[in-house]
C-alpha cells in the first residue's frame, strides 16, 4: 500500500521523470554499485550513498517494503575503466605491504563505520565480490554459449555488437567515448570489454582463479550483472550508482544482462545516477592533505550528520559543490534545529515511546518506516496533515531533499503545538535520516583533533571569567575569553553547553 502523492523517479535510461511502478508491490528490488574497496570512501563516494539510502528510506516511507543490495567489489576494478591499468586492489596491496584480503577487510569495515555514522540503513544483502566467482565464471560461460563473447590473449572479451543498441544508456551513439576503450590487440570492437582477464604467462596474481579461459580474475562489470541479477531476478526495480557509471560500467552491465537473458531488457527498470560532488578549492585533494574523508573532515570537529545534511541540501541530481563554508553552514544549520528541538522536547514532555513508535502501535505491517509513519500521523490536526502532504509532495517529487528541509523548518517555526511538531520531526527524519530525535548539543560538538585545551581547562577558564565578570574585572574576564577563542573554543552565554568546540575550517 502506498500513501499520498505518486512517487516520481528520474530515469537515465529515458532521461525523463517517471511515475514510479513497481514490479511486485510487496517487494522493490534495488540496487546499488558498491564501493571498490582499495582504499578509504572519499566524500563524493559518500553522496552516492546518502542518496541511495534516501531513495530507499523514500521508498520504504511511501509504504514499500525493499530488498535493497550493495555490492563490494574486491577484486578487478582496473585503475582505468579502459580494462588498462592495474587491479586497484593490487596495487593497493603492494602498496602496503599487506595481502588484498587484508586491505579489502579493512576498507570494508572502515566504509561500513562510515555509513553507520550517516545513518545510511544497512542494505538486505552486502554481497562480496569473491564470494560470487563461480557464479560469475557460469554468466561469463552462458554470454560466450550466447555468441556474444570471444577469447584473445588477454581473456574473455564481450562483443557489444550482439546485444541490441549497446551504449543507450549513456547515449553513446557514434561518440568520441565509445572509441575510449581500444588499448587491447585483438578486440573487435573499441568498446568491448573484458569479462574474465586471464593472468599473464607466468604472472601469478594474489586473487586469482581457475576458469575454463584460464586462471585470471573477473571484469568489474561482470560483477554487477551477476549479483544484481542472483538476488534481485531478471528484471529488477531501480539500479543506482554516480553519474560516472552511466558511461560505461552501467552500459556493459546492460549489455551483459542483455545476453544472458536473450532479450532486449536491461535488467532494471529504472536506472538512477547521483551527481558527483566536486572540489574546486582543492580542500577535497589528498594529494595536498585535504579534507577528502568524513574521518578527515570529523578531525577538524565537524560532525559526520553536518555532512548528510550538506547532502540533503542540494538535489542529488545537481553538482554539489564542496567547501569548508558549506559544510560549515550545514552544521551550523543542524545545530539550530537540534537547539530548538531540545526547547519542544522540553515543552512537549511526551515521553519517548510517543515518538518511536513500535511496530505494534503502526496500523500497517509493511515496510519499517511505514507503520512508524502511521503512528505518527495518528490523529494529528488539519494544519499538522497539511506538512505532512507537502513534505510528502517534495519527496515524491524525485527526492526533492533541497525543499523537503524547509518544510521540516517551517514545522518548528509553525504555531502548531510542541508535541504535533515533534512528531512530525520524527515523521520526516524517517526520510531524512538526520538523527533528529538522537542528537544533542553535546554530540554535535564534535573535539577537533588538533585541539590543545583538555575539557577540565576549558571549565576552569570558563569560571575564571566569570568570576571576573561578577568582580567587574572585565579586562581578566576578556583575557580569559581571548585564550579560550584562540584555542578553538566558542564560549556560548545563555546556552547550556556554556563553551564548545570551533570546527578548524579557517584559512
Ligand atoms: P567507486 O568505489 O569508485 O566504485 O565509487 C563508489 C561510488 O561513488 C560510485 O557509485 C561512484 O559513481 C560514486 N562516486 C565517485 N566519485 C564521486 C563523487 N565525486 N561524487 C559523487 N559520487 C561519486
Ligand atoms: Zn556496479
């Protein structure tokens, strides 16, 4: 069952807005390209991810239930998308001086603690690329019984020419970029690409395996097609990935699909790109020890929800520009709304089962933030029902985020009554993901790495200038406001945090 406004849904593969329909209403089938997991998500990785999750708290909002899927993919993504170059795992194995299964364990776990820390919902299935080689070396044999593979030296090699209208998706047409791909002797077509690399004479690489074209390892796209399709059937419902993979990565997937299955279907029936945050102040770069991480960015005291938040501000459509003043500015924001909930919460004293509410007090059983939706939906007033329908029109509207934050703005501005606003907080963070309910002062103000001062010297100062202060001794009251400042410490009168953490996102 689903509630209010139809869900409309960008379509690469159509380039239109479509009113989303799913295949089985009781189950949408979703997908997402995982991380390559050679070394620690940047950012922009991340937006990828806050905006799947977006879609898919949306979806389940809207009273979906969803089987959502993340690949991780720790074996055969080339440094080139060109099938050129190294595998990004060896080289980053080397590199450390470590196995692949040591560096894809860890950047594994240190991408899932990322998500964790943005609140992104964990997907149904985690699949792991290497737990899925058998699977994958049957597709690759099933495309070649198919007709639409050949062997050179360098492996199994697909031949775009036998699947129907190959490049759609990107609109490659005749395009300088289906050229891009021609560094391999023996290719028919410059766009072929590698399903199965075969290792080299006498080179032996740390993953490998046997296969009927020799030991090797599989191509990154093949990955893709095999997972998505074993967990989520032929035909699935929405596909995501960067505005990257709809030039090529999601184009050979499709190709990939199409000759597995025999037909002209692509394998999902939406497919949705996020675009790519970009750096033009260079403060993104590692190269010149940038913010390029959340952990980086959590060290200068900017807590990992300012940068969900700075997500949600832009449509997940439009570049998002990065820079410490937005990430700033987002902060600064989230900290506003957390200070004016702890004010409601204090007037509403509702206690907190009214706002969490259990799958029992839910009138539907469907998907997890449906039936808390309907709790808390229950018996609200006209004006309160009429942010609900906005908020619910903007998300519809092809996750509209940017608009959807004022409304839930608007409701604490609102005359409403305390307890009406917080339960429509808590009903929009269902979509949002932003903690709202969660977090305080205390916690969003985030310790910068560098800081000098201890907590306790910090107090102590504090108490000096205030001292001085009841003396009338203002030139001791702002020395001691001056040494605070200069430590990165932001004294707040009239607050009841008193003092906190200044993120280090100065010039
Ligand atoms: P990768 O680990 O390189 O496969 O990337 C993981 C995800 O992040 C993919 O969906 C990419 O398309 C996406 N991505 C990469 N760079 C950016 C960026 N700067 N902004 C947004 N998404 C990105
Ligand atoms: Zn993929």
């Amino acid at each position: 069952m689903t509630h209010g406004a139809p869900l409309s849904l960008y379509n690469s593969m159509s380039r239109a807005i479509e009113t989303f329909a799913p295949i089985d209403p009781k189950m949408v089938r979703l997908y997402s390209c995982g991380p390559t997991v050679y070394s620690t998500a940047h950012l922009g990785n991340l937006r990828a991810y806050v905006f799947t999750d977006t879609l898919r708290r949306t979806l389940n909002w809207k009273g979906w239930p969803t089987t959502h899927v993340i690949n991780i993919t720790d074996v055969g993504h080339l440094t080139s998308d060109a099938d050129a170059g190294d595998d990004k795992m060896e080289l980053a194995a080397a590199k450390s001086g470590t196995t692949i299964w040591d560096v894809a364990a860890r950047y594994t776990r240190l991408f899932k603690d990322d998500l964790r820390a943005l609140n992104i919902v964990d997907p149904a299935i985690w699949s792991v690329a290497t737990d899925h080689i058998q699977d994958m070396i049957a597709f690759a044999q099933a495309i070649q019984d198919a007709g639409a593979a050949y062997e050179i030296d360098g492996g199994l090699y697909f031949d775009v020419s036998k699947v129907p209208d190959y490049g759609r998706l990107a609109r490659h047409g005749d395009g300088p970029e289906i050229g891009r791909i021609e560094s391999v002797a023996g290719k028919r077509n410059p766009a072929d690409f590698a399903i199965w690399r075969r290792s080299a004479g006498d080179e032996q690489r740390q993953m490998e395996w046997l296969s009927p074209w020799g030991p090797g390892a599989p191509g990154w796209h093949l990955e893709c097609s095999v997972m998505s399709l074993k967990y989520l059937g032929l035909q699935f419902d929405i596909h995501t990935g960067g505005i990257d993979h709809r030039e090529i990565h999601h184009c050979n997937e499709i190709a990939q699909n199409q000759a597995f299955t025999g037909t002209a279907a692509s394998g999902a029936n939406i497919w949705m790109h996020n675009n790519f945050l970009v750096d033009r102040t260079g403060k993104m770069s590692k190269s010149k020890g940038g913010v390029a991480t959340l952990g980086a960015l959590t060290a200068l005291g900017v807590h990992p929800l300012g940068y969900r938040l700075l997500c949600l501000s832009a449509h997940y459509r439009s570049e998002l520009e990065f820079s410490l003043d937005a990430v700033a500015a987002s902060l600064t924001r989230l900290k506003r709304l957390v200070i004016a909930l702890a004010a409601l919460k204090a007037e509403a004293a509702l206690d907190d089962a009214a706002l969490r509410p259990t799958r029992e007090a839910g009138a539907s059983k469907g998907a997890p933030f449906d039936w808390q939706r309907h709790a808390l939906e229950h018996g609200l007033s006209e004006a309160a029902r009429a942010f609900v329908a906005r908020f619910d029109e903007v998300i519809s509207a092809d996750l509209m985020t940017p608009q959807a934050l004022p409304v839930l703005e608007a409701v604490m501005a609102s005359p409403l009554a305390a307890g009406e606003k917080l339960r429509l907080v808590a009903n929009f963070d269902l979509v949002l993901g932003l903690g709202l309910l969660d977090l305080d002062r205390r916690a969003l103000s985030v310790r910068p790495e560098d800081a000098t001062l201890a907590d306790a010297e910090v107090e102590a100062l504090l108490d000096q200038r205030q001292q001085a202060r009841a003396a009338k001794d203002f030139a001791a009251a702002d020395g001691a406001r001056d040494r605070l400042k200069l430590a990165g410490v932001d004294i707040m009168d009239g607050d009841p945090l008193r003092w906190e953490w200044r993120p280090r996102l100065g010039d």
